[in-house]
C-alpha cells in the first residue's frame, strides 16, 4: 500500500488562497535563524519534496487498484512520473526525531540520482544539516506544517499550485527588495513582453537569463489562453540562469505548475552558453530576456575571440554588458520568424563610445522595431526606469526603416516601496504597440534618417515630445492666487523688518 503521510486534510481540496497563506506560513516558522533572503533556498525544495511524494503515493495507490492489489507492479518505474527510492519518501523524513537535516539532504540526494534525467540537482545546494541554522525542532515543525496539506493531483490541480508558488516567489521578492532583481521580473511587465512577441503553439522559447522560469511560464500561458495546444510546447522552452539555488526554483517552478519537457541549464549565458546547433548557438522563434542590468566584468575577455561571433555590432565595455545581452539574444533568433524582447536600463539608448558604435550597426541592419520606455521603480533593486527594446529577424515590409517610440513613463500606479503596472497599463502599451502609428506625447514611428540625423541617439524624448496641458484658471481664481501671494509677500516683510531691527540695522 502508499506510505501514510499522516495528512490530517486528505480530502480538502485546495485553493489558491488557502495553499498561498499556508506556503506563507511555512516561511514564518523559519524566521529568525534563517535570513529572509534565504528562505526560498529551503521552502521551494521542501515543497517539491512533499509535492512528488504525494503525486507517488497517488500513482501507487492507482495502479495498485487497477493490478487488482499487487504491490509489486504498483512500484514499478512506468507507472510514475518520478522515481522515489526506499526510504526518501516524505513520509520516512517525517518519522525522524533526530538528524532530521541529515536525513532530508540524503533523501533529496538520492531522488536526484534516481531520477537523473529530468531532477538531477534540482534540490539545490542547501545545507540541511547545519543544525546551527535548522535545529532538528525547527525541522520537525516544518515538515509537520507542510504535511498538514495532501499536495497530490487530486487535491491540488498544477494550476493552483503553480500559481501558490508564484505567489511565494513574489512574496520573497518583497522581503529582500534589491537582491530580488536578481531573480524576479514583475508579472505585469513581462505579461507586456509576452504579449508583444505573441508566441504560437510549436514555437521555441529562449530565455538567457531566465530567473525563476516566469518568462517561460507566462509564453506557455500565453499559448494556452490564445487557443494553443499546450502539447505542441512540450520539448519547446529553454533557458539557463548562472546562480544555483535559481536555477533549481525555474525547474521546479516549471514542474509544479505541470510543464511536462523543458530544458532549463545553470551557467553564464554570456561566457558559456548552453544550447548550441553544431559550432553555432541554437536559434530559437521568441527570445525574451530581463537581464542583469549594467552588469560588470561580465566576461569580454571571452568575447574578444568569441566562438560563436556575438561581438559582431563590437565588444561591449568592460563595465557594462548590457550590449553583450543585446548580440547574444540577436544570435539567437531564428531567420524569418525570430523575434525578441528585452529589458534594459535606459542608458543603453544613448551611451556613446563603444555603445554608441554598436548601437549604429544594429540600427543599420533593420532589426529593431520598437523602444519602449517604461515607468519608475517598476523593477526590485532599482527606482531607475528601464526600457524595452523590441527586435525582429524580418520586419514588417510597413515597418522597415522604422523605429516605434513609445513613452509609457506615465503608465504606473503608484506604491509605497514600489510603482505597479497593472493591467490596464499593459493593454494600452501593448495597443499602442500593435497600432504602430503616431499619438501626440505618447508614441511615434521614427525614420532610420531621423535617427542617424541625431547620431544613432534613442533617448526617447528626442522623439516624442511630452504633451504640455495648458492650466486653465478662472478670473476668481486668479484673483485669489494673487491675494494670497501678496499676504505671503507682506508677512515675509514684516519678518525681515524684525529680524533686521532686532540686529541693530534698523530703527
């Protein structure tokens, strides 16, 4: 029979909000001896654990069933999605007293191997049993929190689990703030890029700096709310991210919310990229990328000699690689369908030298379709606006010798420690955006004459003028104003002349 999890809700079927708050729960009990910033390094794993071991004892408990009780066909390999050998279930961490940590890391450890193709690693790099940090008591209670919910397909649909678990991503973001850029884009933003790459059913998906797997997840999403079949996705997304403990959080993020085949890798885009066709990288139908900004010592030495010919605009500067993101992801679009997406801070429109030379080549090849500025503080770890920059492999013919200009810097709501683009934002920019036609102070299609007439310069307000609303006042108000300045004047007088007679200048 299926291990007993000791579930006390077996049969309550889950929620959004119930398994969001309770996930939420779980990082309150870590409070204190783990730093905020290390939360996710232990609650994603520890929810995967629970995750697969229940999925496990579903699958046992049904093929049991239709065996007619034989246990024996019930454990073998095909009829599970994962493999968990004996004694790394859910269920024999739980029954642990002492050593809790030291059990849970050699559990994780032999999932992994078990299962080499599809989770090697994926647990991360957490040191479990370091019982200065996690006790065995704190241990206990975590496992106990989580066990109180049934994490199965029966009573928790990917969805809503994907979705809780997005929930839990942002809520990380919020307590660490500036490291959170690191690995989170905000949903809302990349909603914009998504929708303006539009990817179709059977297309690729590249992201080369994917974070958390959000970019990802929202393409798949996209696909499937626009009539896709999601089956035609399999095998079709792609990314890789440099930091460990990231990497493994995309791949499990991707599970959870039931991607079925995806290629996620851990290394540096920029100096070792993992997908290659032969000598050259892979090409892919969308890339979509949030990069690290401005990123220093970001690997020229490689570039100089580049195997792959990505410095083919010129080599970015040592103390910036923003550049370099922009020739990788340019690289990696396919001929004909390919287009791409990126977030970029603003100077990359109109730094010069060794910037400003790269910038002209890749105007005069006709690939950049749209720059669109963003709002304030939309981003974790930066209150400075980004941009968008919009590339196609082959332009519309209306839109060649062209570049879309839209300032949406005004397109936010404001928030105490950060600004939000909600949806209503991303409709209009992605209208104006669709539209590709001139709107006084909002956007404007520019010739590649213009440009090169303003040295390949794309600080949007060279070319979209803000739209100056001219104050209308009545005669009444007008006469207040003044009446209410001159008062200002004349106390300010009064002020000096006592401060002047106290000092002895005037009688």
């Amino acid at each position: 029979m299926a291990k007993n999890n000791g579930n006390n809700t077996t049969d309550r079927i889950l929620d959004i909000g119930l398994l969001s708050s309770h996930l939420w729960e779980s990082a309150n009990i870590l409070r204190g001896p783990v730093d905020a910033a290390d939360f996710k390094t232990y609650i994603f794993p520890l929810l995967f654990f629970k995750r697969i071991s229940d999925v496990y004892d579903e699958e046992l408990n049904a093929a049991i069933e239709e065996s007619g009780g034989d246990i024996e066909f019930a454990q073998f390999a095909e009829n599970h999605r994962f493999q968990i050998p004996e004694g790394s279930h859910w269920a024999d961490i739980r029954s642990k007293s002492t050593n809790i940590g030291h059990a849970l890391q050699k559990a994780m450890r032999s999932i992994e191997q078990a299962n080499p193709d599809t989770l090697h690693g994926i647990f991360g790099d957490a040191v479990w049993s370091n019982k200065d940090r996690l006790s065995d008591a704190l241990l206990k209670d975590l496992i106990e929190h989580f066990s109180r919910l049934n994490l199965g397909n029966q009573n928790c649909k990917a969805d809503v689990l994907g979705q809780s678990y997005e929930y839990l991503i942002k809520k990380f973001a919020d307590l660490t703030n500036k490291k959170a850029g690191e690995f989170y884009t905000p949903r809302s933003v990349v909603a914009l890029m998504v929708s303006i790459l539009a990817p179709q059913a059977g297309e690729t998906i590249y992201d080369p700096a994917c974070g958390t797997g959000g970019m990802l997840l929202e393409s798949l999403h996209y696909v499937k709310e626009h009539g896709g079949d999601e089956h035609l996705m399999l095998g079709k997304l792609y990314g890789q991210e440099k930091n460990l403990t990231t990497s493994s959080i995309a791949r499990m993020n991707l599970f959870l919310h039931g991607a079925e085949d995806f290629h996620i890798e851990r290394g540096d885009t920029l100096r070792q990229p993992a997908f290659y066709s032969g000598d050259s990288l892979a090409v892919f139908d969308c890339v979509i990328a949030n990069p690290p900004f401005s990123l220093e010592k970001w690997g020229d030495d490689v570039w100089l000699n580049d195997p792959y010919g990505r410095n083919f605009a010129g080599l970015p500067p040592t103390k910036s690689g923003d550049f370099a993101w922009v020739q990788h992801m340019i690289k990696s679009m396919a001929p004909k369908t390919g287009r791409m997406a990126v977030v970029l801070p603003h100077g990359v429109l109109f730094r010069m030298a060794k910037e400003g030379e790269i910038r002209r080549k890749l105007l005069e090849m006709d690939i950049l379709e749209a720059v669109i500025g963003l709002g304030p503080n939309l981003f974790y770890g930066t209150g400075l606006a980004a941009c968008i920059l919009v590339f196609r492999e082959t332009k519309p013919k209306t839109h060649r010798k062209k570049v879309l200009f839209i300032d949406s810097s005004r397109e936010f709501k404001t928030g105490r420690a950060q600004n939000e683009l909600l949806p209503e934002h991303v409709t209009n920019i992605h209208h104006w955006y669709s539209n590709y036609r001139d709107i006084e102070g909002i956007c404007r299609a520019v010739s590649l004459d213009e440009i090169r007439e303003n040295d390949f310069n794309l600080n949007i307000p060279r070319y979209v003028e803000p739209v100056i609303e001219e104050e209308t006042m009545t005669v009444e108000e007008a006469i207040a104003n003044l009446k209410t300045s001159l008062e200002s004047a004349y106390a300010a007088e009064d002020r000096l002349k006592d401060l002047l007679k106290k000092a002895g200048l005037m009688s």
